[in-house]
C-alpha cells in the first residue's frame, strides 16, 4: 500500500511531462503538415534504374 504513494505522484509528474512537450512540439510546428509526408512518398524520384552499378 505504500508504493501507492509513490506511484501516485510520479504519475501526476509523468502526465505533465507529457503535457509540457506536447504543447511544446504544437508551438514548435511539428504538426503544421500532417498530409505532406503522406504524398511524398508517391513522387517519383528522377532516378534512372537501368544504371548497373557492378564494377566490372
């Protein structure tokens, strides 16, 4: 039962932890473009794969 109030407030302190960089990463723009990763990978990059790269 103890342990209980040691949990209790390393919890409490834990959770505004959390609450603190989460504020910290929105002013921070890391969530400004949610969409951007998402088709970035559909580009196309201009690389030609017909290349052999073996040395010979």
């Amino acid at each position: 039962m103890s342990v209980i109030f040691g949990l209790i407030p390393g919890m409490i302190l834990l959770g505004l932890v959390s609450v603190l960089i989460f504020f910290w990463a929105v002013r921070n723009g890391q969530y400004e473009d949610m969409e951007g990763p998402a088709y970035r990978i559909l580009d196309d990059d201009d690389v030609d794969n017909n290349k052999d790269d073996r040395a010979e």
